[in-house]
C-alpha cells in the first residue's frame, strides 16, 4: 500500500493471504477506507490525486492513464491533477465513481509510457484522446509546445494515424490537418487568400477605423504591418507560413513585437488556420484585445 499512495484491491488483498472478514473487519474499524466496490485504501494515508488515480487503475485491472491525467503526467502545459481520466479497452465497464473512463476500440495497440509510478498513455496517444474534445485552436497549441519542446515528432503521429484510417471519431479530422500543416511539405495559402480572410474580419468587427499595409518605425526600425488600427494602438498579422518556417521565424518575431511594444503598439497574431476555421474564436480575440 506504501508503494500504491496508500491503496489496495480486493484482487491483491486476496493475492497476500487476507479473507473477506479480514478485509472487514478493517474496513469496519475505520483502519481501510472502501474507494470503490473493490478498492480500499488506508485511513492513514492522505487523500491525494495520486492515491485516486490508483484507486481507478486497481478498479480496472487493464488501464491506464489517459486523457487530461495523462497530459498532467507527462507535463503538457495548461493541463492540472483534476478528476482522473482512464483509458480503457472498449467493451469493458465504462463506470468509475472516482474517474472518467474512456474507452478505446485498439487499446492493445495504444503507445504507453512509465512516468512516476503510472503507466500512461504517450504524447502522442493522448494528443489523439484530447483532440476529441478540445477546440482546434487548443489541440493545434498543444501539438506546437509537444514539437518544439522534441517531446512528441510527426513520425509519433503516423501508427495513430494508420490505424485510425477509416475511423469517424471526433477530432480525427482537425488532427489530420494539423498534422499535414506542420510536414516537410505542408499546405502554405497564397498571400491573397490570406489577407482577404484577414479584411473580411475586420471589415465585419465592430471596431474603429483601421489601415491595411502600413509602414510603421519600430524603434528606428522600419516594419510593413498587414493592418493596424490606430485608435487602439494595435497591429493584426496575418501568419500562413507554414509550421517549420514559423519555428524557426520564433526570435525574429518576438524581436520585431518587442519592438512594437517599445513603440506603443501591441501586436494580435492570427494563423491561416484560425483565419480560415475559427472565424468566431478571432473575433473574440480581436474584441478581447481591443476592450483591454
């Protein structure tokens, strides 16, 4: 139980030699806490995240971490402990009082990894989980932070995707895109497209007047910028370069926004993909910004 965070199954108990009224007996003492129909776990130790997600493992013999739990584990940004999220094969049980279980039709081909003491889907596998229910824009993000951090390779990608060849399942598609965006030979729209998607926004947005193509000095430097609105002191970019590019642009960027801010200007990015498939989540942003 020390090695567990304080937890034991039926299963283990029976496996060391203890009866039903043993187990009982020190449930009835207060000495186990009962978790689940067949998971118990010492009134000793404390209630941790790690002790729970223990507890959903031992309540099903064949599962692993996965989810948001596993995005926690191996240390993806933005993702904390919360309820725990378990991958199980499909056709088994999918009811936890303490976890959200997901079911998985190729679970014995699912890449797992070891990490602090729990088996866990890898980057790559819970990329493919999370896509389900997160929005482009978030799994594109966590996509970027797992590549550049070498954590997770397009290559990682391809057994998923191989396998999943004719699936229907909800994210497939965005992650595909993704995907094919950030190859060697990755979609790059024409400048025209991408502009006029960037007009179209802000010709709809209800904002103040703003100019297209405006050469700015930024800090004794001189910067061509796709749209600037004067009254709010801020610069929109459109970026359609395609992922490899945008990498290895990162300094020059960040050099060129730093510049911006020195000259009393904040700088709005917005990608091709958001451009052409969060319409919404642009304007959204484009409006939080100005309110501030």
């Amino acid at each position: 139980m020390r090695r567990q965070h304080g937890v034991i199954s039926r299963a283990q108990a029976f496996e060391l030699g203890l009866t039903r009224h043993q187990i009982a007996q020190r449930v009835g003492s207060g000495r186990w806490v009962r978790l689940t129909s067949g998971v118990y776990a010492s009134s000793a130790a404390p209630a941790t995240w790690g002790r729970q997600l223990t507890a959903a493992l031992l309540d099903h013999p064949r599962a692993v971490a996965g989810g948001r739990s596993a995005a926690f584990l191996l240390g993806i940004p933005g993702f904390g402990p919360g309820r725990p999220q378990i991958l199980v094969p499909y056709g088994g049980s999918n009811r936890s009082p303490i976890a959200r279980v997901i079911r998985a039709r190729h679970f014995d081909d699912v890449e797992t990894v070891h990490i602090d003491g729990f088996t866990a889907t890898s980057a790559s596998e819970t990329i493919l989980t999370l896509s389900m229910w997160l929005s482009p824009s978030l799994v594109e993000r966590m996509i970027d932070d797992q590549m550049a951090a070498k954590k997770v390779a397009i290559q990682d990608f391809h057994p998923i995707l191989d396998r999943l060849a004719f699936a229907r399942q909800p994210g497939l598609p965005t992650l595909r895109r993704l995907l094919k965006e950030r190859s060697p030979i990755g979609y790059q729209p024409p400048s025209s497209a991408l502009e006029r998607l960037l007009y179209n926004l802000l010709e709809e947005a209800p904002i103040p007047t703003y100019q297209r193509q405006v050469t700015l000095n930024l800090n004794g430097t001189s910067a061509r910028v796709d749209a600037l609105i004067p009254e709010w002191h801020l610069i929109v970019e459109a970026d359609g370069r395609r992922w490899h590019n945008r990498q290895a642009d990162h300094d020059r960027d960040r050099a060129r926004d730093a510049a911006a801010l020195a000259a009393g200007y904040r700088v709005l990015r917005l990608t091709w993909q958001m451009l052409r498939y969060e319409e919404d989540e642009c304007m959204r942003r484009l409006l939080a910004v100005g309110r501030a």
